[in-house]
C-alpha cells in the first residue's frame, strides 16, 4: 500500500479512524482493563515485561523530578518509575477511567500515589513548561500523533526530555506482512482465550489497519524534530515492528547563553 507523504499521513489517519477513535475505543478498554497486563503478556508470547525494562532503560531521572505519563492506562510506567526513583512526582492521564483505576490499585498495592486526571490527552490540562519528563507507551496508534507530540512539547519544561514507545510500522515489507499476520492470529487468540466483549473484538482489524498507516521508526523521528525537538535518539526492535524514542525540549535562546 502506497502512503501518503508525512505532511498528509495524520489527516489520512484522522480521516479513516475518527469514529473509532472517540466512539469505540472507551468500550473496548472499559472490557480489556482487568485483563490488559495479562493479555499482553500473552499476545507477546512473554516479552511484555521486557519491552517495559527495554524501554525504562533509555529513561534518565534525578531526584524530585515531575513526570507526566500520557496515556497511563495500567499505571506500568508510572510504577516501574517509582521503583528506580521513589522521590519521583508522578501524573498519569487517561481518559478511560476502567483503566485507571485498574492502575490506582496496582500502584497502592505497591505502596505508589500517582495523580490521576482523566481527560483527553489532545488538550493537557497543565501549564506550560510544566514537566522535567513525559513518557508515552503503546498510545500512538490511537492518536492525533503529530498534535501530540507538539502538546508534549508545550507541556515540556526546556531541556525536559520525552520518551515514546509504541508498535510501529516495519519498513521491511516482508517483516511487515509476517507481522500483520501474526497480530491478527494472537489478537484473536486472545481475545477468546480471555472472553473479550463484542466491543473489543470487533476493533481487530482496526488495530491492523491502524499499523499499516502509521509510522516507521525512522518516520517518528523525522515527526518528532518537526515539532520542535532535539537530541533525538530511536531505537528500532524486531526490525522496526517495535520502536523507542528518547527527545529532548531545547533550552530557551537565554537558558543556553
């Protein structure tokens, strides 16, 4: 499938996933929320968790900072932050509340407070220059991405730092149809296998779609400096079907004098 040149990618993705966007995906994940660690576990045949510690290992973090976790869901970044640096202020927003209460009680369980906001992730209710860091995982897909990341940006103190990780597209297009094919096998295995409501089910082959528009690693990166970042650094996993990206805020012009 040709794609369209970055510039026009995001209306073409608005175009085609609005309506599943802000009408479907609340009452999937109201159903997915007590299962959504499990089942990715099981989708990722076990490397759930190490995506997460491949992804916390690229994340730097000083005492007391403030940190924003986008797109919170279950609280996983949030927590695992904690345990590296427990004076950490931590927020999470999301606008499904099923999700985050599922995350309020697995931080409590731990002994964490995260600030919850429920809300829409487009327009953060924070000010500007607000956070030293802000971390986005396994969201993109479901997202104006390139508002997104220019609304981080805002939210970024100066020479705060943004880390993002997300399925993506691979560039291989060989590695890319292996990759739809097997998403589509073990959504549905587990979807089953965990007695996943209609509402769920049904956003199958949106998650397929969704991937086949998206973003390359290298794509992320080039839509990331548009929006005003520097210093950026991506890492592409199994050829790209997995990528992170570290980013960083520039100093204000009087900051770096």
């Amino acid at each position: 499938m040709a794609l369209p040149p970055l510039t026009k990618r995001e209306q073409a993705r608005e175009t085609a996933f609005s309506a599943v966007w802000s009408e479907q995906l609340n009452d999937a994940f109201k159903n997915i929320a007590p299962y959504y660690d499990r089942g990715n576990m099981v989708a990722s045949l076990g490397c759930w968790n190490w995506f997460l510690r491949t992804f916390m290992s690229m994340i730097e973090l000083q005492p007391n900072q403030r940190v924003l976790d986008v797109c919170a869901g279950t609280n996983a970044i949030g927590i695992a932050l904690l345990k590296r640096e427990p004076t950490l202020e931590i927020h999470a927003i999301d606008r499904s509340t099923d999700m985050q209460e599922v995350g309020r009680q697995r931080a409590e369980s731990q002994g964490f407070h995260i600030n919850s906001v429920i809300a829409d992730v487009h327009t953060l209710p924070f000010p500007d220059n607000h956070f030293d860091v802000v971390t986005l995982q396994f969201a993109s897909r479901h997202l104006k991405i390139a508002h997104m990341f220019g609304e981080i940006n805002r939210v970024l103190k100066p020479g705060g730092h943004f880390y993002h990780c997300d399925m993506l597209r691979p560039s291989n297009r060989v590695v890319e149809k292996v990759y739809y094919a097997y998403l589509r096998l073990c959504l549905s295995g587990t979807g089953l296998l965990f007695r996943s409501s209609p509402a769920a089910l049904n956003l199958i082959q949106y998650f397929i779609n969704a991937l086949e528009i998206f973003y390359s690693t290298e794509e992320l990166s080039i839509l990331l400096e548009e929006q005003g970042y520097c210093e950026i650094t991506a890492k592409a996993i199994f050829s790209g079907m997995l990528g992170c990206h570290r980013a960083r805020k520039p100093l204000l012009e009087a900051d770096s004098q």
